[in-house]
C-alpha cells in the first residue's frame, strides 16, 4: 500500500506542468519606478572605530604623498593613531608627510 502510495506521489509530482506564467499586459501604460538618479560622491573620510584595544604600527618605507594608491590599512592606521612618528632624512619629505598627514 505504502509503495502504490508512493509511485502515485511521485508520478503526481513529476507529471505536473508548471502554472503559467503571468501575462504581461502591453496595453497599460508604463510606471515609472526611479524618477531621478541618485547623487553619489566618492569621500575620502574613514569612519573611526569607537572600540580600539590593541596596539599596532604601521611602516610606510618611500612615503610619497602623490601616490593614493594605498591600501585600507594606511588610511585606517592615520585615522586610529594617537601618535604618528615621521623618519625621513630630509626636512622637504618630512613636511610633505606632515600635510599629508592632516
């Protein structure tokens, strides 16, 4: 019984068609969903982190200001640190690292 029962189920099952698909009515006229596009800018702010218990450095060897290419570990680094050392050997690098740096 529990086998005729079964093959039924399964036969049942496997047979059936899909229900049909809902019929697009091209007679209606269209709704707009988005009337405007949305305004997005790109930020160079990192948001800082309220719960900080580590400690960490951060090295940066041949710092140059113009290269924006860094990874999210610099700008999360300047963005957490309560200190920052700056070693250059020259007063120019050392400057340009400063107002980078702000």
């Amino acid at each position: 019984m529990k086998k005729i029962l079964m093959i039924s189920i399964l036969f049942l099952t496997a047979c059936s068609s899909p229900p049909e698909p809902p019929q697009v009515e091209w007679e209606k006229r269209p709704e707009v969903m988005n009337t405007q596009i949305m305004n997005w800018t790109p930020t160079s702010n990192v948001i800082k982190s309220d719960n900080i218990n580590s400690s960490w450095s951060n090295v940066l060897p041949g710092f140059k200001p113009e290269n924006r290419l860094y990874d999210d570990s610099v700008f999360y680094a300047v963005a957490h640190s309560e200190k920052i050392v700056v070693r250059t050997s020259s007063f120019d690098s050392y400057w340009s690292a400063k107002c980078w740096l702000r």
